[in-house]
C-alpha cells in the first residue's frame, strides 16, 4: 500500500474539519472524484492502458458527469455548501480501516 493512500486514510479517519478554503476545496475535489464510476474523471489521471486521460475526461466532455477537478471549478459563493456535501459522504470510519488496514510496524 502506498504511502499516499495511508495518508488519505488517515485524514479521512481524523474528521478534521478544514482549516482552510483550500482545504476545502481538497476535499470537494477528493469526494467529486470519489463518487465518479470510471477510470477518467480528470484531465491529470491515467486510463486503463496507461495514457493521460486528458480530453477523453469527464470533465473535459460535455454532458454526463461533471467531475470537480481543479480548484478554479467551485466559486467561492458554493464553498461552503459544497464542502457540506463532500464531508457528509465521508466513508466511515470503520469501513476505510476494513479497506485500508493499518498495519503496527515491526520497529
């Protein structure tokens, strides 16, 4: 498991609230792409065979899903409501530790 995923779990299972509109925006960003079925919700991810998803993104096509992916895509008027909605579909905090188990290191 990576370092990164273990992290995100990690801030997941702190609820921590956001201490910042950036982080805010982490968050809204985090739970848009989350909820997106597919391998291509971004610009910036990667396909199935490897490649930049780029224009065959979601958020680059018109209609259909409309991922947040960058922070320019939420006005700061939406901020608040939309960061109410991205923690209240956090995972549980249970279930992310069945999916992402810490391990105690042999240190």
């Amino acid at each position: 498991m990576s370092l990164f995923v273990v992290f995100l779990a990690a801030q997941a299972l702190s609820g921590a609230p956001a201490d910042s509109a950036d982080d805010m925006r982490r968050e809204i960003i985090d739970a848009s792409i989350a909820a997106y079925h597919g391998n291509c919700p971004c610009p910036y991810h990667r396909a199935s065979n490897g490649s930049r998803c780029g224009g065959r993104s979601a958020w680059s096509r018109a209609g259909g899903d409309d991922p947040y992916c960058f922070d320019r895509d939420i006005a700061d008027e939406n901020l608040d409501a939309l960061y109410e909605i991205a923690i209240s579909r956090r995972p549980h905090p249970a279930l992310l530790n069945r999916l992402y188990p810490v391990t105690p290191s042999a240190d």
